[in-house]
C-alpha cells in the first residue's frame, strides 16, 4: 500500500485539533518553557553546560516523549485507536500524522525557549540535524510508552523513568561518584546530545561531535524499529 498524503493529513489534522483542547498536552509542552525560564532567572554562566543544553534537551524529551504517548494512551482510552490501526492507513501514515503533531508542538516550545534563555550562538545547522535525530528517539519512545500504558494518565507513570534517566542522569549524574552509573549515561543519546552541544559551543566543527552523532544515529534506528514492532503487535493483539 503506497502512502497517502490525504489520509495523512486528515490524520494530522484530526491530532492537531485533539491536541490543542487537551489540557495535560498543552501543560506539558509549557513545561520546558517555564523551566526556560527559570534558568534564565538563574542568571547562569553561557559557558555553563546546563545553561547552553538543558532547556533544549527538557524541551524534545518532554514534547517529543511525553506529548506523544499522551496522544496515543489517550486513543487508547478512548478505543479508537485500534479502529486506527485497522483502517487502509499503513504504519507509516498513522505514526507520521500522529509525530507531525508533536513535532510541532516541539519547534514551537524549543523556539520559545531558546527566545527566552539566549543560548550562546553556535552551528545551527549541526544543532538541527542533532535536535531532529534526538526528537525522533523520544517520539519514537513515546509511542511505544503510549502503546503500553492502558489510559493517559498511566503513560505519564510508566514515563517517568525514562525522564529520570534520560534527563537528569546527564546532569546531576557527572557530579556524582558513581562510575558503573556513569557507564550507562555515557550511552545516552541524551547524554551525547549535551556533549555534542558542548562541542558545537566550544568548537562549532563536525569532527569533535562525530562520536556523539552516530550514537543518536544508532538509537535513532533502534528506537524507530522497536516503535514499528511494538505497533505491529498492538495491532493484532485481542
């Protein structure tokens, strides 16, 4: 089955309209706007790593993971999502429309935050390529969070580890004395996308940050992959 762009768009526009009249989407996306907003209060260091990465990092992994298994738990509550994924709409169409969503909501919330804590200028167009590849990572994860959790409220549980892990073990982990941990972060796609804004800032080149990108790229892969399988089981599970 080729894809179509009118069931795409009318997937689209079905998700955009639900989203905006959902108050824990539209909480969540505001999240990382306020935290924007805190750091910048903060007064902090344009050196500081923090300053530079975390509202970009709270920003995708919020709207990205958070915003998108809302919108799939919350289907799933409503039991039209397997009506969804019997229709002639392939896997792709119906987990584009539905990441189309939430990638806006995402240009949205990092526009606004980096408006509000001025991050230091550095290579925009690396900085695209990493925040896209990070995006699709949590959204991919997200979906596979939304496709678990039986309701919308149980998504925001079964995801609070992942953002446990993925958010603040790159920032509060590095200064604790625990390498075994350590060893885990180091694999983060998180964690790499932090340092490979860090080289952008300090060397703005795409050798130091080569490293960083193909972990994105392999988990990128993996996470994707993993999001197909999971809805395919969902798919035809009773």
């Amino acid at each position: 089955m080729t894809f179509s762009m009118r069931r795409f768009k009318a997937i689209v526009k079905k998700e955009w309209k639900d989203a905006i009249r959902n108050p824990q989407i539209l909480l969540n996306a505001g999240m990382p706007i306020l935290i924007a907003v805190l750091f910048n209060q903060k007064g902090a260091d344009p050196s500081d790593l923090s300053f530079i990465s975390v509202p970009i990092l709270v920003t995708i992994s919020i709207t990205g993971a958070f915003v998108q298994a809302n919108m799939i738990a919350e289907e799933k509550e409503k039991n039209t999502l397997r009506s969804l994924m019997l229709s002639p709409a392939t896997k792709l169409e119906v987990l584009a429309g539905k990441s189309a969503t939430t990638t806006l909501f995402a240009i949205i919330v990092i526009a606004a935050c980096l408006a509000i804590s001025g991050v230091p200028h550095v290579n925009y167009a690396y900085l695209t390529v990493l925040a896209i590849l990070l995006l699709l990572i949590f959204m991919a994860l997200g979906t596979v969070i939304g496709l678990i959790a039986r309701t919308a409220s149980e998504s925001s549980i079964v995801g609070l580890p992942l953002l446990l892990l993925f958010i603040f073990g790159p920032i509060f982990v590095p200064d604790l004395d625990m390498p075994a941990l350590m060893n885990i972060i180091n694999l983060l796609p998180s964690h790499q996308f932090v340092l490979a804004v860090t080289e952008l800032h300090q060397e703005g080149g795409l050798s130091p940050i080569l490293g960083n990108l193909t972990n994105l790229i392999v988990w990128t892969l993996i996470s994707v992959a993993l999001c197909f399988l999971v809805y395919g089981k969902r798919r035809f599970d009773k």
